[in-house]
C-alpha cells in the first residue's frame, strides 16, 4: 500500500481532526455502493480505509513514523536482526486478505495474519525476554481490525433506533447510533475484530444513511413537502402530517401561500449535543385540475394584484 499520508492528502504533522475530516471526504466520495461500476473506485476506497485505520491509532502511528511497520501494518523488517525496539528479532504479521458480503448483509475486510503460533511451535514456547532471538522481545501483537457498513435507514437515523449487526464470528451486536450521526461517520467496537495472540482487533463501523421516499436532511433539519387544498390554504385548518416521529397535527394559517415554509420543533437529526433539528414543512397548493364549481366561482371573480411586480414584469 502506498504511504498513508499521501493516500488521505494530508501532511505527516496533521493533527486527529485533519486526518478524520480527510478521510470522511474520501469515503464519501469513493464508498462502493456510490461506485458500483467503477472497481477502481472500490480498491481506492480500501486502501485509505486502511490508511485512516493505520493514522487514527495513535500507537500504530507512530510506529509507522519511527520506520517499524510499513503502511500495512507489517513490521518493517520481519526477519531481520536490529529492525525494531530493543534489538529487532522476530515479530509482527503479516497483511492477509479481504472478504466481502460478510454474514447479516455486512462487508468486512480483514488483514494482519499472525506468525507467532509458527514461531511458537518451531521453537517450543515462542520468544523470552532477554533472550532468543536479538534481546528483548516485542510484545504479542493484536488481532487485525475488522472492517464493517452498516446501512442505516433514515428515520432509524433521526430517530437513533438501536441498530443489529452481524460480527464476521456470526455473532450479534445491538448497536446505539451515536449523537450526530450522519453518513461516512466510523464507531470502533473494542476487542471485536480478528484474534491475535495480544488479543482481538477492533471492528470499525462505517455508517451509511439511506434516502427516503418524501424526507430530506438538511443539515440537522428535515424537510418535506406538504400539499393542502386550496380552501385549507384561504381559510386555514389543521392538516395532518408525516414526521420521523410519527404523525402529527399542524395548523396551517389563514391564506397561506404555496412555498411557505412551517417549523415543527425537535422533529428532526440529534445534534452532538443531545438538542435536535426541527421539521421544515414547506406548504403546497394543490389546485384541482377540472372542478366546475371552481371555475365558476372564479369567472365571477379576478385577483388583481401586481403579484409578479417584484419580478420586474
């Protein structure tokens, strides 16, 4: 794999938040189900999937920048003498393969085989401190991390509905949405990746937000369109409409205009800091298309106002 930095666009002393930003930006932009014909895409959006997880870890990190592990992950020299801290010897793994439509409808994507079983048994017991092979030994090394997508429905999303995933061992996980959920947004799951002998890797979540069918996010609001007759719109009346939330009633004011927009309160996204968006219920005159009454109301009478004089015409 190519050097990390260079594969996020970002400068060896960027801090955490450039390099997060960095990366929410790539996987926006390259994830496959945006890029279904386009493979190139996909392979792009693996590898900086794996430099994010290499630069996010602080540890990894600065391994990588000390020249211990390459970009993989792997130790840099794996069978060399003097390669690492305290004098080298064997370590470390080796990057493995990636696999796809894991179980529950999941992807995940695995690397990091480890070789200290092998060395175990080639050498009774593995490595001792102060001993064997080049001095001190380098600790066991932990499982590989364990790539996930989670595909999230929209209202489940504004709603933070607990979440069901499927781990790569068959094994279930309810999962809370986090406060400020939004698409390309990663949840670490602690010691739920692939075994190792220093103990298991993280699973990483990338959450992915599905549209729907009338709402729309607009920053932490929702929006959507709401047609109400005309008599509702001259007169003015409570209608019903659709929230995240369930139904509710909304009281549209004497001549309202189409276009006009209402505010329903707390009706939207959670915010990071527990405070949520409102609903945007902009008002949509829906005028019969062939009603006799109408028309013969309407012969009778004209609304003549300049209603275009704003537009210069």
């Amino acid at each position: 794999m190519a050097d990390p930095y260079s594969l996020l666009g970002v400068p060896r002393t960027a801090d955490d938040a450039a390099i997060k930003s960095a990366y929410r930006k790539l996987a926006k932009e390259l994830h496959p189900d945006r890029n279904k014909d386009n493979p190139k895409a996909s392979e792009r959006f693996s590898e900086v999937t794996q430099a994010y997880d290499l630069l996010s870890d602080k540890d990894k990190r600065a391994q990588f920048d000390r020249g211990e592990i390459d970009a993989n992950g792997n130790p840099a020299h794996p069978f060399g003498y003097g390669g690492g801290p305290g004098g080298g010897g064997f370590g470390g793994g080796f990057g493995g393969g990636r696999a796809r439509g894991g179980p529950g409808g999941f992807e995940f994507e695995t690397g990091g085989s480890d070789f200290g079983d092998i060395f175990e048994g080639l050498f009774g017991g593995g490595r001792r401190a102060g001993g064997g092979f080049g001095g001190r030994a380098q600790p066991p090394q932990q499982g590989a991390n364990v790539n996930y997508t989670l595909r999230v429905g929209f209202i489940d999303a504004a709603t933070r509905a607990p979440q069901r995933i499927t781990l790569q061992d068959g094994k279930t996980i309810d999962l809370k949405l986090p406060q400020g959920v939004e698409s390309g947004m990663q949840m670490r799951l602690a010691g739920k990746g692939a075994p190792g002998p220093g103990g298991a890797g993280d699973a990483i979540v990338t959450i992915e937000i599905d549209g729907h069918a009338f709402f729309k996010r607009d920053g932490d609001d929702v929006r959507v369109d709401v047609p109400v007759t005309l008599n509702e719109a001259v007169n003015g009346a409570r209608v019903r409409v659709p929230t995240v939330d369930g139904a509710v009633m909304l009281a549209v004011p004497a001549g309202a205009r189409s276009g006009q927009t209402l505010r329903l309160r707390e009706k939207g996204f959670t915010r990071k800091d527990g405070s949520r968006g409102a609903q945007l219920v902009t008002l949509m005159i829906d005028v019969p298309a062939d009603d006799a009454r109408l028309k013969a109301f309407l012969a009778d009478w004209t609304d003549s106002r300049p209603v275009r004089s704003d537009l210069g015409v």
